[in-house]
C-alpha cells in the first residue's frame, strides 16, 4: 500500500509540474506565427518588391536621360573648342 501511496505522490507532483510547463507553453504560442500572418508578410513584401522595382525603373530613365543630356553637352564643348581653335588659327594666320 505504501508503494501506491508514493506513486500517487509523484503523480500528483508531475502533474503540477506539467500544468507549469503547459501554462509557459500557452503563452508562447499566443505569440507564435500562423499561416495566414505568413501568407500577409508575403503579400505585404511582394507589394513592397513590387513597388522598390517600379521605382528602380523610374530611376534607370532618369539616369539614361541624364546620360544622353551629358553625352550631348560634351559633343557641344568640343564642337566649341575647336571652332574657338579654328578661329583663333584663322585670326593668327590673317594677321602673321
């Protein structure tokens, strides 16, 4: 009888034991992801994805643009330069 005594004993003081440990664990998962809060960060990040490229191709027109504007305005300074040079020889060879 003394054995089943002390097997109650430490049966009941498992079972405080796992209604501690199954308290912890319902708090955690009060906290833990689920399907659906998975499927909406995707979402959510597939949109912001989507938005980050529309901005990225905006930015690649305005730098191809930039481009051409520079490319066009050295064309402008040398075609300057050496109408100045041509001058400037013109004059010298004019006057000396």
């Amino acid at each position: 009888m003394d054995i089943m005594i002390n097997r109650i004993e430490q049966l009941e003081k498992d079972t405080g034991q796992i209604k501690i440990d199954l308290a912890c664990l319902t708090a955690r998962s009060e906290t833990f992801a689920t399907k659906t809060d998975l499927a909406e960060l995707r979402t959510e990040m597939h949109q912001s994805l989507v938005g980050i490229h529309k901005e990225m191709g905006g930015m690649h027109k305005e730098i191809g643009s930039m481009h051409r504007e520079i490319a066009n305005q050295t064309r402008w300074i040398i075609a300057t330069a050496v109408a100045i040079a041509a001058t400037c020889m013109t004059i010298v060879k004019v006057f000396f």
